[in-house]
C-alpha cells in the first residue's frame, strides 16, 4: 500500500514539475542588470546616443554606459550605482518586473491583492511590493504555475515574453512637445540646438511606430534669431506646416511683430495657434479663434487647452498688447477646464506659463491630466506628477525635445512616461525641412555675413549674467544710446541682451542675433525717484535671474541683495553726483521699458524727448563701425557682499 502510494505521489509530483516548467526553460541564459536597462530603454524609445562618452562608468561596457546615464537620468538606476559593478550582475525578476513598472511613471498605487494568486508572494522582497503590485494588477505578470519566483534570475526568454506583454498590454498616445525655440530653427551641434530638421525626424519616427501620434508647439516660436526675425516669422510657420505640428500657444514674445503681424501668421498657419485667456478689452472675445481644441484618439476625447503667461504683459512691448488683456493662468485654466470637462475623455493643457505656475494649475485645477509646460526654460527630465496632473517641459532652444506616452490599460488611463530627445551626430535632419532650411539660411546669410568691426575682446552677452550682474555688452549697448542721444544717462535691461559677440570679425548677425528685437532708442525725462525707483525694480530678485536687471551708462549704484526688496539700493550716482530724488535727468532706453515693459510700469508715464527712429540693433552697429571704445566691466554696478 505505501508503495503504491509513493507511486502515485511520485507520478503526480512529475506531472506538476511538467506543468510548471518555466517558460525561460528554451533560453535559461540569465540577465544581467545592465542587459535589462538597455531592453526596457530601448523599449521605450530612449536615444541614448546622445549620452556616448558623456561619462566613464567603471567596469561597464562602453556600449552600457550611454545606458545608465539615461537610466539615472529617468531615475531608473540610482545614482549612487553608477560606479558600481551591480549592472554586470543577474538581475533577479522581483527587480526587473519593478523597473518595468517605475518606467511607466504610473499615476496610481495598486492594491497587493493582485499578487496574492501567487503562493510565494510573501518572498517579494518589501522594497520591491508596491511595484509587483502595479505589475501584476496591469497583466504583466507571468509566474510559473501558481508561483511567483521573486528572487530568482530573470532569463532571456522570459525577459523577451515580459516586453510581449508590456507591447500587447499597454496602449500608448505618443506627444512630443517642442518649447522656447525662440527661432533657433537651425542645427547647432555646439550648442546642442536640434534645429526643425532634426525634430521633424523624431516626430516622423513616432508616427511610423504609433499612428495616434501629435506635435505640439509651446510658444516663443515665431521670434527670435535672425533666420525667422527677417520673415516676420513666416519661415517659422512655414517650416512647422512642413512638419504637420497639431497645435500651437502663443508665448509672449510670438506678439514681438505686433497684433496685425500675429493674426497674418496665424493666418498662415495650417494648424491652431491657440491662447485661451488672451481676450480683447472691449469685445472679451479670444484673441485667436479657439482657447481650446479637441482631437480624438484610440477613441478617446481629448481637450487640448491652451493658456499664455499673464507676465507676457511684462514681457513684450507694450504697443504690442494694445487693447487685450490676459486672464491669470489658473483662473483662465479652471474656466477652460469647467466648459470642456462634461464632453471628453482626458483634457491636455498646451501652458506657456513657466513652471512655477504650472505647478500652481495642477494643484489648484483639478480635472487636467498633462500640462506641456514653457516659458520658464525648465528642464524635466521625464514628465512630474503634481496633484494628479503630469508636467512636463524641455529646457529652451531646442536643446531638448519632449517625447511622452500617454498609457492606457483596457482602457483607463494609467500614466505617463516619457524622456527628453537631444541632439547627436547619428540623429540626421528631414530632407525636406532641411532642403528649406537651407534656402533660409542663404536668403538671410548673404546680409548678416557682413563684417561691420574687428574687437579685441569677448562681448558678454551670457543670459545667466546679463540677467544678474554688470557686463561689458550691457556697459557697451548703454553707452552706444547715450551716445545717440547726448542724454545724461542710458539704461536698458538685461532680457533684451540675448547673445554674447566673440572677439574678432564682427558681422551684422552677431549683432542682430545679440539684439534681435526691433526696439527702437527712446529718449525720455525722469526724476531721480524715478531712477532710484528703476534701480530697486532692477534688482527686486537678485541674486536669481531677472530679464527686467538694470544696465547702466553715465550713472552707477549700488545694491545689497540681503535686504528687503525695494530696499536693496545703498547708493546711486549720476555723472559723478549723487542722485538727487526731486532732480529731473534726461534718459536713453528702449522704446519696451519706455512703455512700462518688464514692469518698469512708471516709465510709461515719463515725458518723451525724443523718438529716435533707430533700431537698438543699428545704433550698436553704428557704434562700432565708427570704432568707439569697448567700456569693461568698471563698477557701474555694484553688489554688497
């Protein structure tokens, strides 16, 4: 009897080890950690050639090192494991199936019920439970039998069936939203600008491997370098209807052309150039023809609002704001939100706000579930979640593109993930952009090649000291308008210095490319208040950045950034004097701060003397082809430490 017994057991105990062979038995090769990342990276579509030689990781392939930057750089890999040799290890399969689910930046938290149809679900090591929780919750756990195997090494040919079901399992929108071009529309592999070439290759990538697939445009497009500047901004909207962007927003300096200008280039646009709170004063009708579009995906509804930064009243010349008024982003974004939300699915928000704001939209608007961030230049790696609401934004100048997917499991929206797309030398250009690119670049280079000055000296045009302390361009520009006008002072601010010039041959472009706005020099009367006033406003956020700091010629003062703001200037001189308060001084500046540009608002009621007619650009010109001296940076401007 008993050994008919152990029969039976030993027949059953074969039959089950049958039934549970693992599905890694054709290829028990195990995995390392570093063969994991490179998969699950290149899964999602992460270039990471950009990142080649970018940095040494010890006791890893070359080929892995590009990897693993990307990896800590998506907060996949530690950054303290950098230097480790963990990557050359076996990865266990509790590990790998939890990268899986980080990569999926999932918005919610999944109850451990799911993984409880193991037996061995209480070996899940704890650091590892929340995310075998999702994983299994999203069916992209498979066990062998009724058991989970946490600790084991994960094998090739379960690694290639966990990427079968992430593919057959998950659905994804793909959105790439381009920021803050600011006309930087050519390939500048020094500067890592991708230029439209090289977007309209990624974005045509994207469309061939997932057919719900948009473009977007987050501002500051149509204004910026020369190459747009000489058009008006016609070469931008022609190169982005080349590339079949879905949508655009206006940013503050898409109104540097003025109003009549905007509405010919939204004219010209195949696509909608959207702001929903820019509104006329006396219709409070939109400025463009929609706040809002909406598209549809995978069957899916989607709102795609739109909102421009309130300070775009700060931040382009007033003339060009001229009988329209700006709704604050959060109460513009929740008046959005509230007409749309009973009719679609999702609602998309294309924001040129900056990033604080939109931080203070996801977490006072409910109902958003991606915010495409501009304005502020912020550079987000992969996209945040505040208050259930993803934000995202890709740093400035093309230098980054942001690729997300919006993720989808039977049908509920679970998350997004995604990544910054940069610049290499393998990523080549769009021929037919490029082709028109070209064309751009030998209209507008045969004028800007022009050599007007030999300098001996590095102009500073640098947008981190312009924006923060004195500099010689900033010393130079003042003084060319002073010596324009014979006023007793100049003063400009440091948002209008967008380039520093090199020493040697100086053409027009660089000129043009360092002061690319069409201000023109405007003489005008303040009183020393006035002065003392502008100086403190200058100054209000030093030491962080600030567009609105304040370049000087023919005076000089001094500012203790540990004070109060509006109680920072410690002294101010003009002409060698102290400044007298009831005193009235003649001033050259541009015709934005004159109007009240950068929130020097006082300005705008200021007598004018005179309006000179002459681009900042041209005087600067002038200055230089008649050989005047270069000022250094010589006190003008001066910190207590």
């Amino acid at each position: 009897m008993k050994k008919g017994l152990l029969s039976v057991m030993s027949t059953v105990l074969f039959a089950s080890l049958v039934m549970v062979q693992p599905v890694d038995a054709g290829n028990s090769k195990h995995v390392t950690k570093g063969d994991f990342l490179k998969e699950l990276l290149d899964n999602m579509n992460v270039d990471v050639a950009p990142y080649e030689g970018t940095d040494e990781v010890l006791g890893v392939s070359e080929d892995l090192a590009p990897y693993i930057e990307a990896g800590v750089r998506l907060d996949l890999v530690d950054a303290q494991e950098e230097n480790s040799d963990s990557f050359n290890k076996n990865i266990k399969r509790e590990e790998a199936y939890a990268m899986l689910a980080q990569s999926l930046n999932l918005l919610d938290d999944y109850d451990e019920e799911g993984l409880h149809q193991f037996r061995d679900y209480r070996a899940v090591s704890d650091e590892f439970v929340d995310e075998l929780s999702a994983a299994a919750a999203l069916d992209l756990v498979e066990g062998f039998g009724q058991t989970l195997r946490p600790k084991a090494p994960l094998t090739a040919d379960y690694l290639e069936g966990m990427f079968e079901r992430y593919d057959n399992n998950i659905d994804r929108i793909s959105v790439t939203a381009a920021n803050d071009f600011h006309g930087r529309i050519l390939h500048n592999a020094d500067n890592g600008e991708l230029g439209m070439a090289k977007v309209a290759t990624i974005a045509n990538q994207l469309r061939e491997e997932n057919e719900y697939s948009f473009l977007f445009d987050i501002g500051d497009t149509f204004h910026g370098t020369n190459y747009v500047n000489f058009s008006e901004g016609e070469a931008a909207v022609d190169l982005m209807n080349e590339m079949e962007f879905d949508a655009m927003v206006l940013g503050n300096h898409d109104f540097n052309f003025g109003q009549e200008r905007l509405h010919e280039l939204m004219d010209m646009a195949d696509f909608p150039v959207m702001s929903g709170n820019v509104r006329y004063e006396d219709t409070d009708e939109l400025l463009t023809e929609d706040g809002y579009q909406i598209v549809e995906a995978m069957g899916k509804e989607i709102a795609l609002l739109s909102i421009t930064a309130y300070d775009t009243y700060e931040k382009t010349a007033p003339a060009n704001l001229e009988g329209l008024y700006i709704e604050r982003e959060v109460e513009a974004l929740q008046g959005l939100v509230d007409e749309v939300k009973d009719d679609v699915d999702h609602i998309f928000v294309l924001s040129h706000s900056g990033y604080n704001i939109e931080v203070e939209m996801a977490e006072q608007v409910d109902g958003v579930d991606f915010i495409m961030g501009g304005h502020s230049h912020d550079t987000l790696e992969y996209p945040e979640i505040h208050n259930n609401t993803y934000i995202t934004q890709a740093w400035e100048f093309g230098k980054a593109l942001s690729v997300n997917n919006v993720l989808f499991h039977d049908g509920e929206f679970i998350g997004i993930n995604g990544h910054l797309a940069r610049d290499h030398d393998g990523l080549e250009p769009e021929p037919n952009v490029q082709a028109m690119l070209d064309d751009i670049e030998a209209e507008v280079g045969e004028t800007l090649n022009e050599v007007i000055a030999t300098i001996d000296v590095d102009l500073d045009g640098a947008r981190a000291n312009v924006r923060t302390k004195e500099t010689n361009l900033g010393n130079l520009i003042t003084d060319a308008m002073r010596d324009l006008t014979g006023s007793d002072i100049a003063f400009t601010n440091g948002g209008g210095i967008r380039e520093s010039i090199s020493a040697g041959d100086v053409t027009k472009g660089d000129v043009i490319t360092a002061f690319p706005f069409l201000n023109f020099v405007i003489e005008i009367e303040v009183t020393g208040e006035d002065l003392l006033r502008s100086a403190e406003h200058g100054v209000r956020l030093a030491p962080e950045e600030n567009g609105g700091f304040f370049h000087v010629s023919g005076m000089s003062y001094t500012y203790d950034p540990s004070q109060s703001a509006g109680e920072r200037i410690v002294d101010m001189y003009v002409g060698g004097e102290e400044v007298d308060p009831e005193a009235t001084y003649t001033v050259a500046t541009n015709d934005f701060m004159a109007g009240g540009g950068d929130g020097y608002t006082w300005l705008g009621d200021a007598e004018m003397i005179t309006d000179t007619g002459e681009l900042l650009n041209e005087v600067l010109i002038d200055y230089l082809q008649a050989g005047k001296e270069i000022p250094q940076v010589e006190g003008r401007i001066q910190r207590v430490d």
